[in-house]
C-alpha cells in the first residue's frame, strides 16, 4: 500500500525541493501540497470527516510554516489526529530541537539540506508507526475514530469545593449520553475518584508516565472499566508516586486518552503541579470550581492569575462554575465574573449536603438519586458544554441522550472560552 504524504511548506523553493525528493521515494504517495497551518489543519479536519482511513500516514512540516509556528501546528497535528505521523525539516538538528519536537508530538526530524536516504528512511518509519496506530485504532468496539475527542479538565480554586463531584457527575452525564468516556484523576497526591466511586484498583495514570509510546493496548491495560461503562485512569495510592508524573508525561497520556475516546474529564484538583498544568493548557474547556465566598472567589483569582503569568491559560480561556449557590448569597455569578475575569457557566450549582451525604460516605456517588438537585444542575451544566443533551431528565435517573451534532465548548481561536 503506498504511502500517502502531505508536504506543509511555505516557501516555494522548498515546496519544489521537498516534493521532488518526496516523489522519488518508493511506494510514496505525495498529495498536493499546503501552503500554510490553517490549510493544512483544515485540509486534514475535512479528511478525518470522512474517515480516518482517508488522513495521510505522514505529514512534513517545514520549519518555515506559517501563521502559526512549526512547533505549535505539530502540537496541534499530534492532538487532533493523533493517527497521523509529523516529520519537522529544519535547519536547526540540535539535540534541544529534536527533544521540543518529540515534547510537542512529532515522529521524526530531517536537517536542512534534505538528503534522500535520511528523508526515505524517516518517511518509513513514520508511516510504519502510523499504519500500526490505525491497527490498533480499529481492534477494539469502544474505540473513538475521530479527529480527537474533547477534553475538559476541572480544577478548584481551593481545596474542598466539589471538584472531584463536578468532575464525576460531567464524565458520568457524558457517558450515560452514549459517548465514550474516560474520567481521569490528575490529583496525583490527594485523588479521590476511586473513593468516591467505590473503586478498588491496581494501576494508576503512574504506569503510563515512563512509557514514551502508548498504543491503545497499553492504555486499556492501565484503565479500569467502571460498572457505570465509565474508562478510569486513577491517580496512585501512594501519593509520593504522583511525581512520577512529568508534565512530557502528562502530554502524552492526555494525547492518548483524546485519540481514544470522546470524552475526557480530567480531574486536576486545587494544586497545580507539571501534569496538572500540561492538562490545562491542552484541554479543550478549563473549569474553574469556587464556591460563593471571600476566600474561593480570591483563591480563583489567584488561579486564574498564575495560569496567565505561566502561560498556562488565559483568563476568557477559563470558565468557573459557582458551586454551592443560593440567590442568598452575597457573591453572585456576576460577581465573580467580574473578580476573575473569566466566563462563568450559565449553570450554577446548588448547596445538597443532605443529598450528596450518603452517597459520598458510602462511596457511591454514581448512585446519586436522580431527583438529587446537585446531580440535575451537573448534568445541565454537562449540556452546557456540550458533553451530553437533556432528553426529559426524568426524576429517576437523570438520563440524558447524545447529541453528535454538537462540536462541544472547543477553544476558539480568537481566545473565547
């Protein structure tokens, strides 16, 4: 089968350079060039519509590229199409380079000045590791083909505010909607998924940060499947693991979780560490749980703050969810709107502590009475986001059905959130 490549080149002379070098190479397929990101992007989003069978293996990107950088559309590329192989050609071979690259999703770099035998050798091997991940791609029924799936982590503005609640109810909303689903506990030193789920469990999100490779296979064996169909990647019983856990790490499970399902909830807890701010950056919705108080609203200030100075996530990037409402209350939606600069979900959730009691001290919050005001606002929120749609949210389970035609609260390009 010949192998299909897409050059992505800015400058003429290398569009000529490459794609004659390109064209010599046995069993090869060059397709059109593209001329910049946005094109190449779109080129490949209107492939994957048909079928990932329809993507090229590799995609070369030249150094050149532009409006956005070489490095950024490789990231971009590896998230989005994680099936697809990307080759940098760059003038720059240094170990620094080639190590940003592999960070940001990249199979393979080539030096300016282009020599046959190295571009045919890396050519192969890219196509090679592509054609094997659309094997595994395909070998499971639950498997999510399609151009990446969304991922939205939850983060708490301090310790105590209901993350790790928002973070399950969204992920089970989602999965009860028919959507394949997997629920992540990012909280590398204090999670508490498996409590709250009844869970007990033998590998963690830890047996996944040494492995520089996830296929599927390995995926499926470091997940537990939940009696509720929900995917689990827990955090480690043994806190001190969680530095195991590098932000590279971090990148490269979220990559594999995207490329896998359709959902991925991402339970980031209140203290941000390398992983947590790698799931962040590259989640599709960040949210920002504060409950309606002095010192939530300035400790989500104070997030909303650092993720900016790092570089992590913008403020109209972020959305808070008010936890804990009453119209009593002084702080409002408004308000802290105002105060963080954010958005702020439409949906606020209300005080239950009698309701939620029980199902958390048994550990079975997946078992929450669907007449349970907590779990209809969470669920409401889910459809906010575009994770699920209400289909009559009956009193007795909440159910929701899909709704395919919804793209979900993807990152705007112009810095909406």
């Amino acid at each position: 089968m010949p192998t299909r490549i897409l050059p992505a080149v800015g400058d003429a002379d290398a569009v000529r350079s490459i794609t004659t070098l390109l064209s010599q190479l046995p069993d090869a397929e060059p397709v059109a060039p593209v001329t910049d990101s946005t094109q190449l992007v779109d080129t490949l989003a209107r492939l994957a519509a048909e079928s990932v069978d329809e993507l090229p293996e590799v995609v070369v990107v030249h150094e050149r590229i532009g409006p956005v950088p070489a490095l950024e559309l490789i990231r971009e590329v590896a998230l989005r199409f994680p099936a697809v192989g990307v080759i940098l050609v760059t003038s720059d071979a240094s170990p620094g380079l080639f190590q940003a690259a592999m960070d940001y999703g990249a199979r393979g770099l080539v030096a300016l000045p282009l020599g046959y035998e190295e571009l045919a050798s890396r050519v192969q091997a890219v196509a090679q590791w592509s054609v094997g991940v659309r094997r595994h791609l395909g070998s499971g029924g639950d498997v999510f083909t399609g151009a990446g799936g969304t991922v939205v982590t939850v983060s708490g503005a301090k310790g105590g505010v209901g993350t790790t609640l928002t973070a399950v109810q969204l992920a089970l909303a989602a999965q009860a909607s028919g959507r394949a689903t997997a629920l992540v506990d990012m909280d590398l030193q204090a999670g508490d998924i498996a409590s709250y789920l009844d869970v007990q469990f033998r590998r963690s999100v830890v047996d996944l940060a040494a492995i520089n490779d996830i296929s599927p296979r390995v995926l499926a064996d470091a997940v537990f499947r939940h009696d509720t169909g929900l995917a689990l990647l827990l955090a480690p019983g043994e806190g001190e693991r969680g530095e195991e856990v590098t932000d590279r790490a971090a990148r490269q499970i979220v990559s594999a979780l995207r490329s896998r399902y359709e959902v991925v909830v991402i339970d980031c807890g209140a203290q941000l560490g390398g992983a947590g701010a790698a799931a962040v950056e590259m989640a599709d919705t960040a949210l920002l749980v504060t409950t309606p108080d002095v010192i939530a609203v300035r400790g989500a200030k104070r997030a909303v703050r650092m993720w900016d100075r790092l570089q992590i996530r913008k403020a109209e990037e972020t959305t808070v969810v008010v936890n804990r409402h009453t119209r009593a209350t002084e702080i409002q939606p408004p308000l802290v709107r105002r105060i963080t600069g954010t958005a702020v979900a439409a949906t606020t959730v209300p005080a239950g502590f009698k309701e939620l009691q029980g199902a958390v001290d048994s550990g079975r919050i997946h078992e929450l009475d669907g007449r349970s005001t907590v779990k209809q606002a969470l669920w409401a929120l889910a459809g906010e986001l575009g994770l699920a749609k209400a289909a009559g949210n009956d009193r007795r389970g909440g159910r929701f059905r899909s709704d395919r035609g919804s793209a979900g609260l993807r990152r705007r390009k112009d810095g909406g959130g």
